[in-house]
C-alpha cells in the first residue's frame, strides 16, 4: 500500500522524487568538448587558488588568451604557451625580475597538440579495465566528473576533478582536482570574451598576475 500510495501523490504532483544520478560514460562528449575548447578563439580573465588541509591558500588571478595557433596562460607570476609555433615561457626569480625565454625549435602544428591532449586523455579514459578514470556528466549543463578508479602515483586530475565548458562558446570555464595528500585546486573564468587583440598575446610583466599566498582559511572543500 505504500508503494501504491507514493505512485499516487508522484502522479498527482504532490511529491517530487530526487533525480536519479546519470551514470552514462560521459568521456566521448567530454573529449568532444575539450577539442572544442582548444578550436574556438577567446580571451578570459579568472581566478585559481591551491588549498592545503591545514587551510593555507596560494591564489592569484589568471589570463588566458587564445587564437589558434597562439595560446599564452598567465598565472602565479608566469606565462607559458606558443606564439608563432614556438614556446613561451615566462617567469618571476626569487629577486622578483620578470624575464621570458622563447624557443627556437618548431613545435608540432596546433593540430597535432591537440590531437596529443585527446590520445592521452582517451588513454585515460579507455587504456585499462578498469579505466584509469570514469567520465561522467556533471549536475550543470556543461560539467564533467572525473573519478579515479585504480591506483596510480599522481594521476593528472588527482583522485577527483571536475571540468566545465560554456555551452555557447565552448570556453572551458571551471576545473576543480582533488589531489593526493588532500589538496585541492580550482581554476575559474570570471570574465570571457570572444575578440581578442594583439594587446592580449604581450609578454610584458603584469604584477596583477602574482601569487597571493594566505594562511589560516578553511578548507571545505571534500571530494564525493
């Protein structure tokens, strides 16, 4: 009788069932969406902070812009990306100097990078049984979970991570990994633009784009 009177007040609109989890295997669309990402052309401006159990934080605020085949990622006084098919990268000594080096070798095409990105990806996704991680859809429309589901030493989205891309831009716009020892990073877009400029591409220092150490903030983030 109870079974037959839940049925009755689901079908009458009085009572809503919690939705069931969606367990498919997310990771084709996840590769599609991350090849995406890597096709479109943007500028995004955003935050990233590392968390340590004890609650000490390292931030600092974060640049991307790309344009294929340019792509450049400013964060914790660094830059590093390619620019006219050669690598950048940029750094901040321990004096506080800012200087950038840009290689001479020819990298691969952007098209062979990212085919790269995916094969190791797909790797992960399909290279053993169990695979190293399951992929399956996130709660928002967009989001990815990935879980770790062998031992591995340091796997490269930690035992948990979450990913997001802008359904209309393609714009990967939030990462969340939980690492081993209990640390947890994320990396969030707060503003993305589709019109990039030259000015975005500049090598020049930016102290905006400094780490930001803290200590004593707690730590609530905790992994499923």
């Amino acid at each position: 009788m109870g079974l037959v009177a839940t049925a009755t007040l689901v079908a009458g609109g009085v009572l809503e069932l919690p939705d069931e989890p969606d367990d498919r295997d997310a990771s084709a669309d996840f590769l599609a969406a991350w090849e995406r990402s890597r096709d479109v052309t943007y500028a995004a401006e955003g935050e990233f902070a590392r968390v340590l159990p004890g609650g000490d934080t390292l931030a600092s605020a974060t640049f991307t812009a790309q344009r294929p085949p340019d792509r450049i990622s400013r964060s914790l006084g660094s830059v590093d990306g390619r620019l006219d098919d050669r690598p950048v990268i940029c750094s901040t000594d321990e004096s506080g100097a800012f200087s950038c080096v840009t290689g001479e070798r020819v990298l691969p095409s952007y098209e062979e990078e990212v085919a790269g990105e995916l094969d190791n990806l797909r790797a992960m996704f399909s290279g053993t049984e169990p695979a190293l991680y399951r992929v399956r859809f996130g709660e928002q429309d967009g989001c990815f979970e990935l879980t770790q589901q062998i031992v591995y030493p340091d796997p490269d989205y930690g035992r948990f991570a979450v990913f997001c891309f802008d359904p209309t831009t393609g714009v990967r716009t939030y990462v969340e990994r939980h690492l081993t020892g209990g640390v947890v990073e994320t990396e969030q877009a707060l503003a993305v633009r589709v019109d990039v400029t030259a000015n975005d591409f500049s090598l020049e220092d930016d102290p905006r784009f400094d780490p930001v150490p803290s200590t004593g903030v707690e730590n609530d983030n905790t992994a499923p």
